[in-house]
C-alpha cells in the first residue's frame, strides 16, 4: 500500500508544479504593487525584481499537503474504516496523523515568520529566535510520540561512554538548534541567481534518494514514508521556482523561502530520525557558516551585504571586501583572520595605514578568491556542483564508512 500512497504524494507534487508554474509569472506585478521588490545588484542596471515569492511557494506547498494528507490517513491498510461499523479502527495511526498536522504547522509558521522578516526587515537575533519558536509544536510532538532522548555511542567512544548516553534535555536543545542552523543556513549561502533554490533542490534530491535507499533497505520504513510525502513537493515546487530564479533572475525568493527550506528540512531530519545524515547534507552550509563566523558574531566588521561585487564593464563578479585595523580586532578576532591567512582562505591586502582588505568570509567569495573573477551564472553552477560532490561524500560516510563507527 505504501507504493500507493507515494504514487499518489507524487502526483500531487506533479500538479503543484504545474500550478506554481503557471502562478508565478502571473503574481510578478502584484509583488511589485505591495512594494515587494528588491534590487538586482549583481546586473549592470540593477533592475526591480519582484521579492518573497517564498510565500506564495510555500502556499502552494501546503496545499499541495494538505490535499494528500487524508490519502496515507484513509486508504492505508492501519488506517482503514470498519466496513460494516464505520468505526475507527484500534490500529489507527495516531502519532503518525499527530506528526505530520505538527510538522505542517511548524513549517506554516516558518513561513508566516520569513515574510515578516521580509516586510520588517528583522534583526538579527530574531532571525535566531523566530526559527526557535517555530520548532516547538514539533518538539512537542516529538516529546509526546518518542521521548528517545538517547544517543547511540560511535564505537571508539563506547569504553568510556558506554552503548549509549540519555542526553536528556539536550538532545531537545540539539534539535531546536538545528531548525535554527538549517534556516540561517540557506539564508547566508545567498545573495547570486538561483542560488537558495539551487541549493535546496540539490539536498531536497539528495534526501529523497537516502528515504528510498533505506525503504528499500526496509529500515524504519514509517519515517522515511513520512519524509518521501514532504520531500516530493517540497522538491516539485521548488523545480517550479527554479525555472524563474535561476540567472537571469525573473523573482528574488525572499528570506520566507529560506525559512521555509530550511524548516523543512530540520522537520523530516527531526521526525524522520535522520538528522546526522541530514547535517552530511548541509556541507557546504556547514563551510559557509564556520568560514562566516568572525563576521556573523562582529570579530570582523560585517557589511549589510556580503555579496560579490559587479564589474559592469566586463559583467563579472569580483569579491566584495571588508577592512579592519589589525590592531582594534580583539585577540580571538585577530587568530581566526590570522589563521585564515595562513590557510590562503581569505584575501589580504595591507594599505600604507595600516588598514587590510580582506574578502568577505563567504563561500561565494571564497569561490572567488580561489578562481578570480567569474560570471555569476558559473558561481552558481560551481556551488550547486560542490553540493552534489558533498552529497555524494555524504553517502560514502552515511554506508561504506559508518561500519566501522556504528553496528550497521
Ligand atoms: C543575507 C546575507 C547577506 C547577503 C544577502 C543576499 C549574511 C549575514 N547575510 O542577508 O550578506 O548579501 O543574504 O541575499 O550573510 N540579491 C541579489 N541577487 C540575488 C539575490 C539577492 O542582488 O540573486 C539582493 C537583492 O537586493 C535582494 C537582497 O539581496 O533584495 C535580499 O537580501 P536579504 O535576503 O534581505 O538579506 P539577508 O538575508 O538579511
Ligand atoms: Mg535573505
């Protein structure tokens, strides 16, 4: 019966990418209208491009789920009515029904939450706190349905720890944290055509290909059922705004469709139990955010905008820079850019006053700096590139190599 349903959850995704495809040219102006538009900065005259089109894929995306949830909740072989009585039977999957109307309201209040940072314009550490929120209900679930708080120990560790560690309430820590990371996550690897999309697209994929490897393993068959059902049209709209983000970008997606990417994701990671694999997923993100940490926690001053810099004379991007006087960054601050100039990471220009240019710590710029000025389109392709190399290193660990860590 499980084929039945995932055909059907694929069906659906098929018509909600023909519908946002359809939608997305026609809410173009309407954007514009409600003053939702931003400037492409990286195009020679920097044209208005309708912004937030996160929500109205995210909405498509609901709908789309809310269409197929009574499809596993009715037809599957558990859920099935008493054909004489009408009655429910004692088999009725109740905390699979709990999960998923949780899963859909956490990621419907990620997108509630994105659209107003869109419209506001939050500060930063709402930006942390809004994804905390939103992750409760499905904590909550989580601690109502499994309450596993134990981790598994690696087998190098098990002579000290022991099989397995109760974390307790870190574990619950652990799970709001990676809502927090997988959302920011998306939002900083950002800012060049296509790319937000591009990279959710290539994890969406990455995490549908793990779901049927382990159904067809026969592994906890339920969570990656569950995860399949979110991935499929999560993946159908998101191909749908590709086709009008990629370069040249037509619509910007908006921190909403970030959030919603990104809240998706820590929802199938979390209740599908697959979180570790997920954060093999995240490679690149995991990168961009480590290389971003002196800027994003101001060891390093941090402009607004972190994206390259357009040559209009040749329509290639450069980096964009930062400059700071070695001597005001505090002690950690000056290490960190210390090292990464030791490690060729970052740029490093000294000026007579004793300022230095350096890069902007990101990985567009690193890109950048490694292969000097390039098209924007290319950057795009060079990042959706190393997202399928990391997927693919991520798998090498996830089978071969995690024998020797864990009994597979
Ligand atoms: C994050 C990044 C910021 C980056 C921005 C780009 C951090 C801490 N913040 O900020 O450095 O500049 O994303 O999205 O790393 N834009 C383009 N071309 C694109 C996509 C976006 O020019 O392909 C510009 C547009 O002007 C658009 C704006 O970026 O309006 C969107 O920025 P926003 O999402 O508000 O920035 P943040 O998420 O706050
Ligand atoms: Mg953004």
């Amino acid at each position: 019966m499980s084929g039945f349903t995932i055909a059907i959850s694929a069906l659906i995704a098929a018509c909600a990418y023909l519908s946002t495809i359809r939608m997305i040219p026609r809410f173009k102006d309407m954007f514009i209208k409600a003053g939702l538009y931003g400037k492409d900065l990286c195009k020679r005259e920097q044209p208005q491009i309708p912004e937030s089109f996160g929500v109205l894929i995210g909405c498509a995306f609901l709908v789309a789920m809310f269409l197929f949830i009574p499809i596993p909740f009715t037809f599957e072989e558990a859920a099935l009515l008493d054909v004489k009585t009408g009655a429910k039977p004692a088999t009725f999957p109740h905390e699979e029904f709990a999960e998923m109307i949780a899963a859909l309201l956490s990621i419907c209040c990620m997108i509630l939450l994105g659209f107003a940072d869109d419209v506001l314009d939050l500060r930063w550490r709402h930006k942390l706190l809004l994804p905390t929120m939103g992750t409760l209900p499905l904590l909550m679930v989580y601690y109502v349905n499994f309450n596993i708080t134990t981790v598994i120990m690696p087998k190098f560790a098990r002579p000290l720890l022991g099989y397995s560690l109760d974390i307790g309430i870190f574990y619950y820590i652990y799970m709001g944290m990676l809502a927090v990371f997988c959302t920011n996550a998306i939002n900083i690897l950002a800012g060049i055509n296509g790319l937000e999309v591009g990279q959710s697209i290539v994890i969406s994929a990455s995490v549908l290909c793990f779901n049927i490897i382990e159904l067809a393993l026969g592994h906890q068959v339920d969570c990656h059922k569950f995860s399949i059902y979110l991935m499929l049209p999560f993946l159908a709209v998101s191909l749908a705004l590709w086709k009008y983000n990629k370069y040249p970008s037509q619509v910007f997606v908006g921190d909403t469709y970030c959030y919603f990417a990104g809240m998706t994701f820590a929802v199938v990671g979390i209740l599908g139990h697959f979180s570790k694999t997920l954060l093999l997923f995240f490679m690149p993100q995991i990168l961009n955010f480590l290389y971003s940490v002196p800027q994003l926690f101001h060891f390093v001053p941090c402009p607004r905008h972190r994206l390259p810099k357009y040559d209009a004379s040749t329509d290639l991007l450069h980096i964009s820079t930062t400059e700071f006087h070695p001597e005001k960054l505090n002690k950690l601050g000056l290490l960190m850019v210390l090292v990464l100039k030791k490690l060729k990471l970052i740029s490093w220009q000294q000026q007579s006053d004793g300022r230095v240019i350096t890069n902007n710590f990101t990985l567009i710029n690193l890109v950048l700096v490694v292969f000097g000025p390039v098209h924007e389109k290319v950057v795009t392709q060079f990042l959706m590139g190393l997202q399928v190399i990391c997927t693919l290193c991520a798998m090498v660990i996830r089978y071969p190599l995690a024998s020797y860590f864990y009994d597979t």
